[in-house]
C-alpha cells in the first residue's frame, strides 16, 4: 500500500495536525472496542478487498450457521448427549425452510413432541434447563457443552430440583410457554442460538421466564444475550442465569414485573 492509501484509512484531519497523532494507534484502540468494522480504510469508493473478503467470510458464516441441521452426536458430540442424556423433540414445523418461513410454527410442539415430554419428564422442578437450535446450530454446538455443566453446578450448589434436560429442533423463544404449561417448573431457561449477524454467528442467548403460561408474551420474559468468546464469558453467563433464576423464585415473577 503507498502512502495515499493509509491516508484513505485514517479520519479526516488537517495536515497541520496528522503529525501530532499517532494515528495507527487511535485506529487500532477504536477498533479493539467493538467487532463492527469501524475506520477499516477504502479503496476509492470501495471496501479495500481484505474488508471485502471478511465480509463474504462472515456473511456465508451467518448462512451457514442459520441453514444447518442440528445433529445431537455432531454438533454436540455423542459423549456430551449421552452424559446428559439428552434427548431431541421437535417444533410444529417440519423442515428448516418451514420453520424459517412460519415462525409461529417454532413456538408450538408437535404432537408427537408433547406427548414425549409428558412421559420423559418429572414435572414441578425448580429449574428446567431446555436447548433450542433457533437460527444459529454453531452457537449451540459452541457454547451449550460449556454453559451447560457450569449450570448444573450451580444449580446443585443452591438445592435447586433440575428437570431433565431436552433439545428442540426448529426452535423459537415462544416455545418457553408451552414447555411452562407442559412441565410446570418455578423457572424455565431456554438456551437457544441468537440470529447470526457479520461480527460473530457463534452467539448465544439464554430467554429466563417464572412458570411460564401459554399466553405470555416477551413481557414476561428476561434475556441474557451475547454469550460467546467476544462477549459474555460462559462462566459469566451461568452467574447471571443463576442469580436471575434466584430473583424469579424469590419474588415470584419475572420479564417486566421483575426488580
């Protein structure tokens, strides 16, 4: 690159004034801030193709992760499911591109679903911990084998009952109302993969709720986003899960009602 592409790169300033600033270092401590591509430089009126290839990279990361199946011995590895004995129902919809199209789909069980649920599972527990693929598989296949264990522990620590443990296919957050209707616990925690973006499509939420009813609505619901390596640690993550599920249970309430 010659000099008038690093000048391209930098904000503009009178030439009076670029030798009093360092300014690679101003870049770079901006830059270090956020993952958005922020002073990033340009080539003409285009990107530079570095930015042009990362973005490509990161978009086809974002598709990626929105379009793959989830597969419990893959993604989550068969070891992991068989320690937690994890088993898998699904959402009203029966394909991705279903499931993408209609998500009013993704918030309901099938039959077959529900009926598995009402035989696999104790009801009346403390905390029921569900896993939702939702629009990013790489978030759970990431963050889930190490939020999970960590959760449990606290859990254990606190004296708190656990429902077992199940993943949803072709899931959506509304979904917490009829696991709450299903299954009755004080406090259902869904961990579902967040909508991939172009700075990360490994991002994790956790949607919290008090004995969750069919006709909730987000009101009623807390939120811990953002859980990946850039973002929320999985240690900080299972903390705030934990000590929100505490607050839930000691003021009976949760979502907007929650202090």
């Amino acid at each position: 690159m010659g000099a008038e592409d690093d000048k391209l790169a930098q904000p503009d300033l009178p030439e009076h004034d670029l030798a009093e600033y360092d300014l690679s270092e101003i870049v770079k401590k901006v830059r270090a801030q956020t993952p958005a591509r922020l002073l990033a430089g340009r080539s003409g009126a285009a990107y530079r193709t570095n930015t042009q290839l990362e973005l490509r990279e990161a978009h086809s990361a974002a598709r990626d992760a929105v379009r793959t199946e989830l597969d419990l011995s893959v993604d989550l590895g068969e070891t992991f499911a068989q320690k937690w004995n994890l088993f898998e129902v699904c959402s009203q919809a029966a394909n991705k591109d279903e499931y993408l199209l209609r998500p009013d789909l993704g918030r309901r069980l099938n039959d077959a679903s529900r009926a598995e649920l009402k035989r696999r599972c104790t009801k009346g527990r403390d905390l029921q911990i569900v896993i939702g693929d939702g629009l990013s598989v790489t978030a759970v296949a990431l963050q889930v084998p190490r939020l999970l264990p960590l959760l449990f522990e606290g859990t254990k620590s606190r004296g708190w009952s656990v429902g077992e443990i199940f993943v949803i296919r072709y899931c959506r957050v509304g979904i917490l109302n009829e696991i709450g209707d299903l299954l009755g616990p004080k406090v259902a925690v869904l961990l579902i993969g967040e909508r991939p973006g172009l700075a990360t499509a490994e991002s994790l939420s956790a949607y919290m709720a008090y004995r969750p009813q069919l006709a909730d609505t987000d009101a009623n619901r807390n939120l811990i986003s953002n859980i990946h390596a850039r973002g929320v640690s999985t240690e900080q993550a299972s903390e705030r899960i934990l000590n929100l599920a505490a607050a839930m249970m000691k003021t009976q309430t949760s979502g907007c009602q929650l202090h």
